[in-house]
C-alpha cells in the first residue's frame, strides 16, 4: 500500500483517516479541500486542478482524500488501493457538525477545512442517494479489480482497519 485516494462524503472522516494513514505508512498526504480552495475560499479553476493531482499522483507515495467527483479518475486510475468512508447520512452530518464545533469556521491546515451553509448541508444528505452510485460506478470502472478496494461503515471499523495495517506496516 503506497498510493491511496480515500473518497466519500463530507463529514465520514476522510481527512482523519488520512492522516493517520499517511503517518502509519510514511507517506505525504494531500487533502483535497486545500488545495481546491484557498484561504477566501476561492476556487482553484478545474484544469489546475486536475493538472495539481496529475503530479501528485505521479509521486512514488501518497495518500490523498477528498471526493471531487469530476477528477476523481486521475486518482482512481494511480492508486493501489481505494478507501470508500461509506458511513451513514446521520453519522456524516454528525460528522460536519461536531468538526464545526471542535475546531471552528476555517482552514485549519490539517484537513480541516468548515464552511458549512444550506449547499454543504443539501449535500452530505443526499450524498448515499446522488453521489455515491457515481463514486461507486467510478470505482469499479477506473479501480476495481487493479486496486484494493476497502469500504468503511463507521467510525469504529475504520479505527480497527487502521490499526489493522500499522500491525502490517511495522
């Protein structure tokens, strides 16, 4: 395991899974959210973008998370394993929530990135019924059978898969 894009909705603790993982397999880790969006939370315009995870996905080692479903391809087709943060919408929205209340509005430089309004919140709850079929059709055209797929429910499964590969990692 070298290459991982960690995907899934907002709130399903992709930034934490990723630092731990990147910390257990001594790989850099890139949130997507901060290099998408800058301190005034502008936009990186979309060919950037793509062209920023081009070079990422080029490294001999990385782990990466966020979701963007329109560059989640260039991922997909680098990675050897593929981690979907399948949680539950009540756990999800739980999740952007009490991010919101323990660290505050912001980029925090950790993969912490808030902003929750109407828009964030119309998403992580139609996220299982909208987005997550094309995340899935994705995986399975550009990862499956190439890449280890790993689908984590909750919160509790994701702590023993981690600790699950530093038992295999040390």
């Amino acid at each position: 395991m070298k290459k991982v894009a960690i995907v899934g909705c907002g709130g399903s603790g992709k930034s934490y899974l990723a630092r731990e993982l990147g910390r257990i397999l001594d790989a850099p880790v890139t949130h997507l959210d901060a290099a998408f969006y800058d301190d005034e939370w502008n936009a990186l315009p979309m060919e950037k973008f793509a062209a920023l995870q081009q070079d990422l996905v080029a490294q001999p080692k990385w782990v990466i998370d966020g979701n963007y479903n329109s560059t989640l391809q260039i991922r997909l087709e680098a990675c050897d394993t593929v981690v979907l943060m399948d949680v539950s919408t009540v756990a999800a929205l739980y999740g952007i929530f009490s991010r919101q209340i323990r660290h505050g509005a912001g980029h925090k430089g950790n993969g912490v990135h808030n902003r929750i309004h109407w828009g964030v919140i119309k998403y992580v709850a139609t996220y299982r019924r909208k987005m997550r079929p094309r995340v899935m059709a994705k995986i399975e055209e550009f990862a499956s059978g190439r890449a280890d797929v790993v689908l984590l429910s909750n919160r509790r499964q994701t702590r023993r898969w981690l600790r699950k590969v530093a038992a295999e990692h040390i």
